[in-house]
C-alpha cells in the first residue's frame, strides 16, 4: 500500500509539474513580450525625439549662418 501512494505522489508531482510548464511558460513568454514591446516603443520615441532635435539644431544653425 505504500508503494502505491509513492507512485500517486510521483505521478501528482509529474502532472504539476506539467500543469505549472503549461501555464507558467507561456504567462513567462508572454510578459517578457510586453516587456520588450514596451522597450522598443521607448526606443522609437527616444529615436524620433533625436530626429526632431537634430532637425532643430540644423534649422537653427542653417538661420543663424544666413543672418551673418
């Protein structure tokens, strides 16, 4: 008898074990998913907030030049 509530503890651990891969991975997967959209629409916004000064720097300069 105590083998046989060995072998339904192993398998209870097995189909936990189971259940905690089929559940936990793909909620993992997923939030790292956010996690680097999130990063790359930063990213994005850092990059056009660059753009929009480097235009700025050379309108400003490209005026400055003419009114010497």
């Amino acid at each position: 008898m105590s083998d046989a509530k060995d072998v339904v503890k192993v398998a209870a651990m097995i189909l936990l074990g189971i259940f905690v891969l089929s559940v936990g991975v793909p909620l993992l997967l997923a939030a790292a998913g956010v996690a680097l959209g999130f990063l790359f629409h930063l990213a994005v916004i850092v990059i056009k907030v660059a753009v929009l000064l480097a235009i700025g720097y050379l309108i400003l300069v490209g005026v400055r030049a003419m009114l010497r």
